[in-house]
C-alpha cells in the first residue's frame, strides 16, 4: 500500500508539472495521459481537491461508489462525500494544513464513514496524499469501499459468537451481553435453564429430532422475550436468559411462572409431541455478583440444586449456595494437594454370609487423612472429587492399593476372599479399563476372581453399549461386576439389561425400615427374585440390627454388609478384627 501511495503521490507530483506535461516516456516514467488512463481505470475511488476543499478531479471508480457524476461532482466541496458528523473535522484539517501545519490522516490508512448521493453510509478505505503545487496545496484521496468485506466479518462473527443450531448467542457472548446489562440496569435476573428430559429424547429419537427440538425450544425462547431480554445456548441442553429488572423480587414470580408454563407446552416434531420440563436457577445481579462470569455460575448452581431435588423446579441462589460453593472450592484445591502429598487412605468394610457365617470379602471405602482436619469421610470430598481431574489418578491408586493390601493379607494367615472396589465414572472409559484391571491384578499376582467392582447405574446410563463393552471382557475373565446402590436410581432395571451385572447391592434406604415397611420388604422381595431369575448375586448393606440381618436371610438374601458385623476399619484394624474372629471360632 505504501509503495502504491508513493507512486500515486509521484503521478500527482508529474500532473502539475508543465514541463513534464506532454513530455514522451522517458527513464521509465509513464506519460500524463497513461496517468489518467491509470486513474480512470483503477478500482479505487480517486478523488482530487484543492487547498479550499473544492473536488478537483473524480474517477469512474468514484462515480460509481457514490452514485455521483464526475461532471456534478467536479468543483463542489468535498463535503458531499463526508457525513455530516465529521464535517467540521474535516474543515479543521483543511484550515491545519492550509496554515502550514500537518494533518493526522495524511499518509496514513484509515477505516472511515463515507455517504452516498442517497444519503446512504458506507465503510471505506481511505488513504489521503497532498503535496504543494506552485505554492498551493492540493489533496488527493484514494477509497476503496468495504461494505461488503466488512458484512462477511460481520457474518465471521456472528458465527464466532452465536450457536449454529439455535442462533442464540453461545457462552462468552452471552457473557458479553450480560456485562453489558449490569452496567446498564439497576438490576439483572440470571435464569440457566437445563432440560430435564431432554437426554432421553435425544437418546430414543435420534439426533435430527433433538436438533430440531432445541431449535424449536430455543425459538420459543425467542417468542416469550421481550426485546430488552439476552438470551444464550451455553451447551447442549442448557440455555441462559437474561432479564433486566427495576428490582431483585417482586416482579420475578410472573417472569417464572411464564417460563415454566410456557416452556413445558407439548413441542411437534417431526410427528411426534414432545412435552419438556426444565431445571431453573436463578440469581440476580449485582445483588449476588456484579461479575457476569460469576453471576451465570451463581445461577448455574440454583439449576444444579433445582435438579438434585428432582427436576421441573425453579431454585433462586441463596447464600446456603454460596457456603457451599466456596466449600466446595476450597475441597477443589485441597484434593491437588491431598494426591501430591499421599493423604489417601483405605478402610475396610466386612462382608458376611449369613448361613455359612464366613467372611465372603470386604468392599474398600476411601478415606481423606488431612494434615489438619484429620480423617474426612467421603461424603465430605465425593461429590467434589467425582468430577474432578485428579478422580482417574485417585480411583487408580485405590484399585492398586487394594490389590497390593490383597496380596499382602494373603502372604499371612488373613485369607480374604475378595475385595470389592467402587469406580470412579472417570476410570469407566473404554479401552483402559479392562487393561488397568488385569494389570494391575497380574502385578500383584492376583486372579480375577479376587475382585469386584462396584459400579453405580450414574456410571453406567451415559454409556452406550460399544463403551460398556471392556466391562463384558472384564466378566468374561472371571472378573466380579456389582450394581451399587441396587433400586435408588430411576434406571435400575434398565441397567441391568445394559451391563453385565454379577452381583446387586440392595441399598441402605430398603434395608433400613425393612422389619415394618411392607413396601421396603415388597422391594427387597422383588430384588430376591430378579437375582434368582437372573443367577447373580445379592448383598444387602447397611445391616444395622439383628432384626434385619434375620428378615433379610428369611427373605432369601444370605450376604450382608453393615455396621452391625463391622463398620469400615482401617487395614491395622482390619487385621485385628479378622484375627479376634478367628479366635472367637476357635473358642467356640
Ligand atoms: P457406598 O459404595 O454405597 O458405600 C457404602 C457406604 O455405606 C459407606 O460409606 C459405608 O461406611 C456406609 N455403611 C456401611 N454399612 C453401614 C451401616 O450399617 N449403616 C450406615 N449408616 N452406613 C453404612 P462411606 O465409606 O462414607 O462411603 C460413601 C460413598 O463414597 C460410597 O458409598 C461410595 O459411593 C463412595 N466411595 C467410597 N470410597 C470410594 C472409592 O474408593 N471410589 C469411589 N469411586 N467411590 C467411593
Ligand atoms: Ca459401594
Ligand atoms: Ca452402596
């Protein structure tokens, strides 16, 4: 560009020049009237004034950007093409240069407004050139317009900041707008919204009709809003609206209701009528958080809480929440540190058969032994540790310590059946855990059958059967698989059919009230019968009283686990248990 302004500065230096006027082509320099032919045929605006302003010359690339004739245009003020907010500047400009002084634009290249003989504005490139001829100054202007360089990086950011499917702004632009808002309202309520049942759409009527359903979720967003409302996609189910508002309560009730109602009307997609429900959380701003990022993650955790209890709720943030986020932060951190500095632990829990009265194994309880808070249990750090980066590290040293404290037990006279080890969803993916498993027992020197693993259906429903598959070969070695938490989950029975399941854990909450529950018994009832059907074990835990231990072995379930044969011991302890045990036998 500059080689370019240099040379159009050489052929407007030459055109004022008499005596270079008609002069033939002479040591490369081109002729006045190639000039002129250049000029004309570029595609750049080129226009030519005087020291007042006055156009002096006008190209065919200027007629046509500014729908001027160079006829009309020649000899009136440049002012024609300059909006009249910048007017005055330019006359400024003009005067600074007149007088001897410099002007900012010249030589430079600048992005400005320039208008149309319609009125119309448009972006330009504009690079300004002037020089002194015979004493007097003259300017020269070249233009390019970029109407429509700059809509395609319109179109380039559109795409950057809104969500293809849905066209609604993504994260960080709802972000952006939100800040936006907060400066300017006296008040913001943040709603996040996730769908409740939007998986199992996705899941049974394939990808399009979950497409198409955000979509028409997304419009019906768009329909409810009213013009000053923000409204985003932040991920695949899970949508934000934001509400300037006079104050944090009063007027939020209906805005929520509204929603609610609205949003859970029956949807038609490609034949099918789909009812939604949604999780909403709430969280106003800055009365919670004047930060836009904080804000959304404030309303994103009344969502969470919205859906813990069930779903098809509206929760607004309260500083229970915010105790429990910064707790929750705070167990973030520590739990880097607790791995870097070896704080795990590993109890012990025994588990017996009631007929034979052996103990048939022990499933292996995590434990947390801070420096200053002593041992933490794992309804402390779990629900932080589950879906944290270190869980895959963690669950891995719990399967290997549980092995090498296995093996170790069995060089001595404590012959321990088996070990049952809980799963981290994390450890669940395909391929490696068949291969860690077996490795890790193979260095050990142990045998498949020496282990089992515990699995919750939380781990299993977001699986689909090709990631399930390394579970298979692990039963397929010999290698124990039990359902955890058997009957808490919606899906229990689902997950049956979708992993190979060996063993089923009858969950505390049956076997709690089950001497005077008739339902809790009919339950336990049904799970006797579906692991007869099915020919795979069954254990009940929690077994706190005499009483359950004996209903239980009358309905059917010889195999326990509960405080009342033992609570979840350290190794040290273990050993003494089992050894005490082996005396009282002995003695008996
Ligand atoms: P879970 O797998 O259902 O473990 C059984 C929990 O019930 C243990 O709690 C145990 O102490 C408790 N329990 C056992 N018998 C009784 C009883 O008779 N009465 C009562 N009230 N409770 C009993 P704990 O050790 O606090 O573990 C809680 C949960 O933490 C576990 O539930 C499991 O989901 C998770 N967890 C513990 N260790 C690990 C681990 O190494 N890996 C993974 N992924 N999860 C673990
Ligand atoms: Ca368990
Ligand atoms: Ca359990």
């Amino acid at each position: 560009m500059e080689n370019f302004l240099m040379y159009i500065g050489r052929v407007y230096q030459g055109r004022d020049s008499k005596a270079h006027r008609h002069k033939k082509n002479e040591g490369g320099s081109i002729s006045q009237a190639d000039h002129e032919k250049l000029t004309e045929a570029s595609g750049i605006g080129i226009v030519t004034s005087d020291a007042e302003g006055k156009i002096t010359s006008w190209n065919y690339a200027a007629e046509r950007m500014f729908g001027i004739q160079s006829s009309a245009a020649i000899g009136k003020s440049m002012e024609i093409i300059i909006p009249k907010r910048f007017r005055d500047a330019h006359r400024a400009g003009l005067r600074r240069v007149a007088g001897g002084g410099s002007s900012s634009l010249i030589g430079q290249t600048v992005e400005v407004m320039a208008i149309r003989a319609d009125g119309t504005e448009f972006p330009i490139i504009l690079s300004l050139a002037c020089w002194d001829s015979g004493g007097e100054m003259h300017f020269g202007a070249f233009m390019t317009d970029i109407t429509e360089r700059r809509a395609a990086e319109a179109k380039l950011e559109h795409r950057a900041t809104h969500d293809q499917l849905t066209r609604l702004l993504g994260q960080k632009a709802f972000e952006h707008e939100l800040a936006r808002s907060l400066e300017d309202s006296a008040c913001v309520a943040v709603f996040m919204i996730d769908l409740d049942n939007f998986k199992s759409i996705n899941d049974s009527l394939g990808h399009p009709v979950g497409d198409t359903l955000l979509q028409s979720f997304a419009l019906r967003l768009k329909a409810i809003a009213a013009p000053s409302w923000i409204i985003g996609r932040l991920g695949g189910d899970e949508f934000a609206i934001a509400v300037p508002i006079d104050a944090p309560l009063p007027d939020i009730q209906n805005t929520v209701d509204g929603l609610m109602r609205r949003i859970s009307k029956t949807f038609s997609v490609d034949g099918h009528r789909l009812q939604i429900f949604a999780s909403i959380g709430v969280a106003f701003g800055p009365t919670d958080s004047d930060n836009a990022e904080e804000l959304i993650a404030l309303a994103d955790r009344a969502m969470f809480q919205a859906k813990r209890s069930g779903g098809r709720k509206v929760k607004l943030f309260d500083q229970a929440m915010r105790a429990d986020i910064a707790a929750r932060r705070q167990i973030n951190d520590a739990l880097i540190l607790a791995s870097k500095r070896d704080e795990w632990e590993l109890f012990f829990q025994p588990q017996f058969d009631l007929s034979t009265r052996q103990l048939t194994g022990a499933e292996v309880l995590l434990r947390w032994r801070h420096p200053e808070l002593g041992l933490i249990e794992p309804a402390v750090f779990m629900p932080v540790l589950e879906t944290h980066l270190v869980a895959f590290e963690v669950g891995q040293w719990v399967l290997d310590e549980s092995c090498r404290q296995l093996a170790a037990w069995r060089k001595t006279e404590l012959k321990l059946p088996r070990i049952s080890v809980n799963l981290f969803a994390a450890q669940f993916h395909a391929p490696s855990l068949k291969g860690n498993v077996m490795r890790t027992l193979a260095h050990h020197g142990l045998e498949p059958q020496d282990i089992e693993l515990e699995i919750t259906e939380k781990i299993t429903l977001n699986f689909d059967r090709a990631s399930i598959g390394p579970l298979y070969d692990l039963v397929a070695c010999g290698v124990g698989v039990a359902l955890d938490d058997f009957g808490t989950g919606f899906a229990s029975l689902a997950t049956l059919t979708r992993a190979p399941i060996t063993q089923l854990k009858i969950d505390r909450r049956f076997v709690e009230n089950i001497a005077d529950d008739p339902h809790n018994r009919a339950v336990v009832a049904g799970m006797v019968a579906i692991s007869d059907t099915l020919d795979v074990g069954l254990i009940a835990e929690g077994v706190e009283t005499l009483e359950q231990a004996e209903q239980l072995q009358a309905m059917g379930c010889q195999i326990v686990q509960g405080f009342l044969f033992g609570k979840p011991m350290s190794a040290k302890d273990f050993e003494k248990f089992y050894f005490d045990r082996v005396a009282c036998a002995a003695v008996a």
